[in-house]
C-alpha cells in the first residue's frame, strides 16, 4: 500500500480539536453547576425560598432566542469566508456581534435587576441562580472578545490560519448558544 | 535541519522553549522539588507518630503538614510528573511526531502548574497553608471555623492547578489524535499513548466537577454565598459528592500512566510483546471509564440510601476486571518471555506485588459493612499508600531509570539501582503494611498523637523506621542518576534494545526527534524491520511535522509547527498574580490581570503559522 497524499474533503484541523475537547470540559463544567442547583432544589421544601418570586419567562425567552439566530448568521459568514468573499463575512462577523453585545448588555441589566429583589447570600437559592447566571455571562463575554478578534483580522483579509479561527469560534458560539438555551430552561422549569 | 529547530541559546531559551522535551525536563525537575517537599512533610509527620504522645511538631503544624503532604504528592509530583514529565516527554517521540500538537499550550500548561505549585507553597512560606485535609470537608473548610487564608490557598491553588492539567489533556489528545505517525493505527499505538490517552479523557471530565466545587467554596468564603450550610439551604455533602467525582477517577489518573509505564519496561526485558494487547488497549481506557462510577464509595459512612451504596459497591468490585486483565497479562508476558531482571523490571516487579497488595485492601472495602466498620482508620492509609506509593510511584521509579539513558545518552549503575530498588522494597512494606494491622486496632487516620499502652507503639515505630529507609532508598536513586549524568558509560540510541519508537533516534534526541519521520507497521516497530527500510518523509524546509488520520494514521497534512514564544510564561504569570489578587480579594484589580491576560492571548495569536 502506498502512502499518497490525497486531498481530503474534510480535514479537521488541530484547531479544532482543540476547541472541541475544549466545550467537552466546559460542557461537564455547566452539567456540574446544573447538577448542583437540582440538587440543592431536592434537599429544600421551598424553591425558590418564601419572599422571592420565581423568574418570570418573557425577558429570558425573547433573549435567549436572539442569542441563538446568531448561530446560522456565524454559518452563513463562515460560508461566505470559506468561498473567499471577505466583505460578507466580516458584515455576518459584525451583526452578531452587535446581536450578542446586546445580548449581554440587556442580560447584565437584568442581573443587577434581580440583584435588588434578591442577594446570592440570602439562600442557596440565589447563591445557585446567580453563580449559573454569572457563569453563562462569563462565557458570552469570552465569546464576544474571540469575534472581536477574528474580526479585526479578518479586517487584514483571509488565511487558511483565520478560517481556522472562523471554524473554532462558530464551535464556540454554538456551544455557548445550547447553554444559554440550557440555562433558561433550567431556571424557569426548576422554579415551578 | 538543525538550523530551523534551533533552541535560543541560555536561560531565555528555556523560558520560552515550546520543544516538548525541555518542557518535559521542567515539570520533571520541578515536579521532583515538589516530591522532597511532600516527602520531608510525610518524614516529619513519621517522626511525630514514633512515639506516643510524641511533641515535635505543634498540632497545628501537623495539621497543615498533613494537607500538604496530600496536596503536594496528588496535585505537584504524580500527575504532573506522569503527563508533564513522563507524558511529554516520551508521548512525541512514541508516536512518531516533532512536538506535540499545540506546543505554546503546553509551555502554558507548565508555567500554570508551576505557578499553582508556587502559589500553594506560598502558604505553607507564610506558616498559613492549607489545614482541612487534602480533601477539604466543609464545614471544617468554611470562613467560621478555618477563618485564615489557608483554605482559599487550597481552593484557588487547586483552580489554577486544574486549568494547567486541562490544557495539558486537550493537548494530549489531540496529539494522540491527530500526530501519529503515517501508518500508526490505532490499534498499532504504543500502550503507554493509551495510558495517556484514557488519563486525558479522565482529567477533562473529572476536573470540572473539582473547580466548580472550589468555586462555590470560595463564593461561600469570601463572599458570603450559601452552597455548603443547612442554616440557609445549602448542603454540606454537596462539597463531597462534587469533590469525590473528581476524587475517584483521580485515583485511577494517578494509577493509569504507572499502568502505562509497566507495559513499556515489560516487554523490553522480556524480549517478547505485550501479550493480550488489544486487551490491556481496552482494560487501560475502561479503567479510566468506571472510574467514574465508583466515586461514593468514599462516603459509605455518610448516610446515603442504601439502594445507593449497593450501586457503587457493584461498580467499585467491577473495576477489578480491567485491572485483574492487566495483571495476568504483565505476568504472562514476563513468564512467557526470557525476562532480564534488571533495575526498572526490578521496581515493575515491585508495582505488581504492591498492586496486588492495595488492591485486594481495596476489594475489601467494597463490601459496605468492611467500610463502614474501618472507615477512617489506619486500614485505609494503608490501602491506599500501597495504590498510591505502590503502585504509581514505584513503576515511575523504574521508569526514571528505564528512560534515563535516552534522556542523558548515560547509562545508570546497575548494581547501586538494583540496591536502590531493594532500598525502597524494603523500605515501603515496612512503612506501610504495620499500618493494616494499627488500624485493625482501631488506630484512626489524621491524629496528632495516640496514648501509650493501646497496642499501637511497636507498629508506628516500624512504619516510622520503614519511613526513613525508604527515604535512604530514594536518596540512593537520585544520587544514581546524578552520578551517572556526569560520569555513566555512553548509552547508545538503544541500550535495552525497546520495541517502541523513542529508541529509534539518538540519545539524547535531537530538537526535531526524527530526521526521517518513519512508517509504522506495528505496534513494536523497532523490531521488526531494519532501520534503513522505516523511512517515510523528510520535510527539512520548515518547523513541520506530519498530521494523520485519527483511526488509519493515513497522512493527512503537512504542520507547520509555532516555535519558541513568550507568551505563554507572560500568561501563566499574569493569570497567577490575578489569582493572588484574588486570594488578597481584591476582585478588581484581578479583573484587570485577567483582562491584561486575554490581552495577551490576542497578542498570541497574532502570529500564524504561514507568517
């Protein structure tokens, strides 16, 4: 058998298993904090405790649906990036950008809301609901900072090293995507 | 091509060295201070146990010497030595490969775990270390009743400890992965790699569940968070369910790479190969799985259904199939061969009666009345510092000399290594099998001091007495291997005549491993063809090595591979003064290193491969 190089349709970069073993860890990372607010729902009688009303769905939903339609507008750049055409990719780079930024400014402003009616030293409740709710932010942010970097060098046009980049941060993206979904359904469907 | 893979001359090559060999030489040095460090510990805490109501230590010392000890031999020596030294070392040139896949994470990963290691002892410096046991049960860890800075060493040590190893097993796997060499399949890949391998899925799974519980701690001690206290609905068992998920398949982290390092010595001094070796391939990766069923085991006597325990029970006796596989293959292929005793099959022997020894103990408390009935005693030290001592060190032991002469191109001495291996033989059941009988007794772990007159004074004696031999025996080995490095005989690239790639190249390597990367027909390709007809591809024009398939090992890309950076030490060292500023709680002054931090990983990233 000879060993020929042959041109193969898809080739997964180190990148990219990096990034995927990655969101294994993290993923085990967000079961142990979900797991954990199951578990302090089982050991208490009164979830969320007496005085501190359950989340209310709408602001949460409506966000997190946002949140999520950036995942095709992050395919559909990366296609356009993969086919060369720098100009749509870096517009498809910059709407999600601005739909997550938002995300996050609206999501903080929420927290700080909640932070008035209750405090995460008040109850394991709110210990749990905030820890969950900082961490998500937490990894929105990150997101937000790896777009803003593929961006400003996608600014100095296409390598194969940048569509690695695209590849890695749309894996990232999707990811963080499933968890805030995860993350909402947790909260509200644990509150009832 | 010695030109391109070139090290920057001085101490600022090795700062920002990305070869995985001399990043394998620092954890192996900085991993080994930190072993005489837990050894020390562990001496002085003998010493304090020679004798009843022995007073050489206060009681609070002994407190924190004890944690550390604990800390120092799970967190700073095995699992570092074994992935970082042993792992990076050896898992590059097994396979076939220039480096490992991302080799400026894995400058990253050292200079973490070196800074964690640093950042730990700062507290033992400042006579505040950690003070809760190395496994830290609340409520003893909580602000109330540990209100020093002890236990956030403990918690934000053991974080930044985490994200070391993390990077360390993304690393692993996808060199495993994606570096073999053109023809390594892998059911054609060395066992040690699977070893490896089956440790970095466990340490990517098992680690997170370790820093969300340190999280919560710390958002409990510093900023007043409830996670672990009934008064305000928290759960003080929440701390031992998310510690002993990660605390189970621990052991079986520390335990697989020594697994690993057997089924490499074996069968190059029984001149034959591993029998059964798809078998042990698997056993090796299920041990690693049901590692993570068995972690309630360790909170028998705390009170959970019993329908609970039965699981566990059943899951803990289950793990002695893997590992029994294991066993009867190492002794098939040794008895099987024309086994040559010599030094490191010598310690492998070792491993194999002390494995035997801790893991029948260990059967034993799979049995939930057994458990609960010693729990806590004695009996369980004993258990597992056979597993521990027994089994993971004494194969790294054998290892150090097995590997030694590829590392220095020096042979080691023979007769002093025989000497040393009998040294701490000797030394480790004197040390450790008085302690199943002190616990039978009812000798309880962690005391300060025992009363004279109930039976336990000749066998803490013993083991105090085995302590130090021991220590001689260790002493023996260093001074061995300091001795030869400077004046053994010239080794040669193949000493021992080993079945595995790594005795392939010159000893010690060259900075690109292989001048010729090979082509791989078997899982022993040192044996079976002549060197002139393993040759495959060159690639001297650049930094490259070649990517391959992750099943068939068909070549798949040509890598051009980063050289030496300076950003990983400049991130390691600014997340490490985020972490003291956050042990210090000043939160916004972290925020503002780690802001500088993920300036940094821009910055990093800016340079590219085709650049």
């Amino acid at each position: 058998m000879s060993e020929v190089v042959l041109p193969r349709e898809r080739i997964r970069p180190s990148g990219w298993w990096g990034m995927a073993l990655f969101v294994a860890t993290e993923a085990t990372l967000f079961g142990t904090i979900f797991g954990t607010y199951f578990y302090l729902r089982l050991n208490t009688v009164y979830w969320p405790p007496p005085g501190i009303a359950a989340p209310r769905p709408l602001w949460p939903l409506v966000l997190v649906a946002a949140l999520v339609s950036t995942s095709p507008v992050l395919w559909a750049a990366r296609r356009a990036a993969l086919r060369g055409r720098v100009g749509r990719a870096r517009a498809g780079l910059l709407l999600a950008l601005a739909v997550q930024t938002g995300y996050l400014a609206f999501h903080l402003l929420l927290f700080a809301q909640d932070l008035d009616r209750f405090r995460p030293e008040d109850s394991a409740y709110g210990s749990i609901y905030f820890t969950m709710l900082g961490a998500h932010d937490a990894h929105v942010a990150a997101g937000i900072l790896l777009e803003l970097w593929l961006l400003l060098r996608l600014l100095r046009g296409l390598t194969r090293y940048r569509l690695v980049a695209f590849q890695v941060t749309s894996l990232y993206w999707n990811f963080v995507n499933v968890l805030a979904l995860l993350v909402v359904v947790v909260q509200l469907a644990g509150a009832r | 091509m010695d030109q391109i893979w070139a090290h920057r001359p001085g101490l600022l090559g090795w700062l920002t060295t990305t070869d995985h060999k001399r990043i394998g030489l620092m954890y192996l040095f900085a991993t080994l201070a930190f072993f005489a460090a837990g050894g020390v510990e562990a001496l002085l805490i003998r010493t304090q146990l020679a004798v009843p109501n022995g007073h050489t230590v206060s009681p609070g010392t002994y407190d924190q010497l004890l944690t550390m000890h604990g800390v120092t031999m799970i967190f700073l020596f095995v699992i570092p030595l074994t992935t970082g030294a042993f792992g990076n070392y050896l898992v590059p040139l097994m396979i076939g490969a220039r480096d490992m896949a991302f080799p400026r994470l894995n400058a990253l990963s050292f200079w973490l775990f070196l800074a964690s290691g640093i950042f730990i002892y700062t507290g033992l410096a400042l006579g505040t270390a950690p003070n809760a046991g190395w496994f830290d049960y609340v409520p003893l860890a909580l602000k109330q009743y540990d209100p020093g800075p002890n236990i956030d060493f403990f918690a934000l040590g053991l974080i930044l400890n985490g994200a070391s190893s993390t990077a360390a097993a993304v690393n692993f796997i996808a060199t495993i992965f994606k570096l073999r060499a053109p023809g390594m399949s892998m059911n054609r890949m060395p066992l040690f790699c699977f070893a490896v391998l089956a440790v970095a899925f466990a340490l990517l799974f098992a680690l997170p569940p370790l820093t969300i519980d340190c999280v919560f701690l710390e958002l409990q001690r510093q900023l007043g968070f409830h996670f672990f206290d009934v008064a305000h609905g928290g759960d003080p068992l929440l701390w031992q369910y998310l510690f002993w998920i990660f605390g189970h398949p621990e052991v079986y982290i520390i335990v697989l790479p020594a697994f690993g390092i057997a089924t490499s010595i074996i069968p190059t001094f029984a001149k034959r190969r591993m029998v059964a070796f798809p078998l042990v391939a698997m056993a090796e990766l299920l041990v690693a799985f049901i590692g993570f069923g068995v972690f309630a085991h360790h909170m028998f006597s705390t009170g959970l259904a019993t329908v609970t325990l039965i699981f566990f029970a059943a899951a803990s006796m289950f793990v002695v199939i893997p590992s029994t596989i294991q066993i009867y293959a190492w002794l098939l292929t040794v008895t099987s061969g024309r086994p040559e005793f010599k030094a490191p099959l010598m310690f492998i022997g070792g491993f194999i009666v002390f494995f035997v020894l801790g893991g029948l103990s260990g059967i034993m408390f799979a049995a939930i009345p057994f458990d609960q009935a010693l729990t806590d005693t004695y009996f369980v030290v004993a258990h597992f510092h056979f597993v521990i001592f027994g089994a993971a060190v004494f194969p790294l032991l054998g290892g150090l000399y097995y590997w030694f002469p590829k590392v220095t191109g020096r042979m080691y001495h023979e007769g002093w290594a025989k000497a040393s291996f009998w040294l701490t033989f000797a030394g480790t059941s004197l040390t450790f099998f008085p302690m199943h009988i002190a616990g039978l007794l009812g000798m309880t772990r962690r005391v300060y001091t025992y009363e004279p007159g109930l039976g336990w004074d000749t066998y803490n004696l013993l083991e105090t007495i085995g302590a130090f031999v021991l220590a001689a025996g260790l002493l023996v080995i260093a001074a061995n291997l300091l001795v030869s490095r400077l004046n053994g005989a010239t080794a040669g690239a193949d000493p021992f005549f080993g079945g595995t790639l790594e005795w392939t190249v010159p000893s010690p390597p060259p900075a690109y491993n292989f001048a010729v990367i090979p082509t791989v027909t078997s899982p022993y390709p040192n044996w079976d063809r002549p060197e002139a007809e393993r040759g495959g591809l060159v690639l001297e024009e650049g930094h490259e090595t070649p990517a391959s398939t992750v099943r068939d090992a068909r070549l798949e890309e040509i890598l051009d591979m980063p050289s030496e950076s300076p950003w990983p030490i400049v991130l390691a060292l600014l997340v490490a003064v985020a972490f003291v500023m956050l042990l210090a709680s000043h939160g916004v002054v972290a925020g503002l290193f780690f802001g500088l931090a993920a300036l940094t990983l821009g910055a990093w990233h800016l340079q590219e491969p085709e650049s």
